[in-house]
C-alpha cells in the first residue's frame, strides 16, 4: 500500500462519505468495531483498517475482501463510541466497486455467468434499492 496524498485522495474520500452519509474522520482508531465482528476471521484487513483506508484517500479499500464479508449485523456500529455505522462505509464501498462495471443493475437483463460472478450481498443490495 502506497501513501499518497493530493486532491484525488480527498475526492475519493468525500465521494464515501457522500454515499455512505457516514463522516468517517470521526474514527479514531479504537478498534471496538473490529474486536465486535463476527466475521472478522474471513477478512483480508479489520473494519477499522478500512474505515483508516478510506480516512486516507486510499481507493485499494475497495480491493479488500472484507467488504464483501461484511453482513451488515450492525455490532460495529453499536459498539462504536462515534457513532460512525460501518455497515454503511461498506455497502458504500461495494457500490463504488459495482458502479465501475454496472452504473444500474437491472437482473433480468444480466446472463446467468454474470449472476454467478456478482457477489450474493451486491444482489441482495440491489433487490433493496429497488423495492425499496
């Protein structure tokens, strides 16, 4: 991982906290988001390595396993002193690794190869949206 800094490290870091709705700054590291997870033994990198990822700019967040691990149960967001909700840095992150490919999702209109390919939570994410 190389540490760089400039404009683009900012523009990637507000495009998360925009999607997400989360102010990701307020982390500071205390690692009770990480020790509360359940799926932690799954992950390349702990929740509060990525939510440190995301503080620098650092697009390779969006490489990590760990957001497709996440299952969104909210420990990291209860234990949390900030009130930072994790689960939405995550599905933020996963929307920004999907908008690359797919801007909309639409699943009738995707082959059975590409259906396998997706991630199970990308899927179940998309159903959300639009049947929200």
């Amino acid at each position: 991982m190389i540490l760089r800094t400039g404009p683009e490290n900012k523009r990637y870091r507000d495009r998360v906290k925009e999607l997400s709705g989360e102010n990701v700054d307020l982390c500071f590291q205390c690692g009770a988001c990480s020790s509360g997870c359940p799926m932690t033994q799954e992950m390349d990198y702990l929740p509060s390595k990525v939510i440190r990822m995301v503080q620098l700019g650092l697009e390779e967040a969006q490489e990590a396993k760990t957001i497709w691990v996440c299952t969104t149960c909210f420990n990291c967001e209860v234990r949390c002193p900030r009130g930072i909700d994790i689960a939405n840095v995550m599905e933020a992150l996963r929307q920004m690794v999907l908008r690359k490919k797919y801007n909309r999702v639409s699943l009738d209109d995707l082959s059975p190869e590409e259906l396998r390919e997706l991630p199970q939570v990308a899927i179940v994410s998309n159903q959300r949206k639009l049947t929200a």
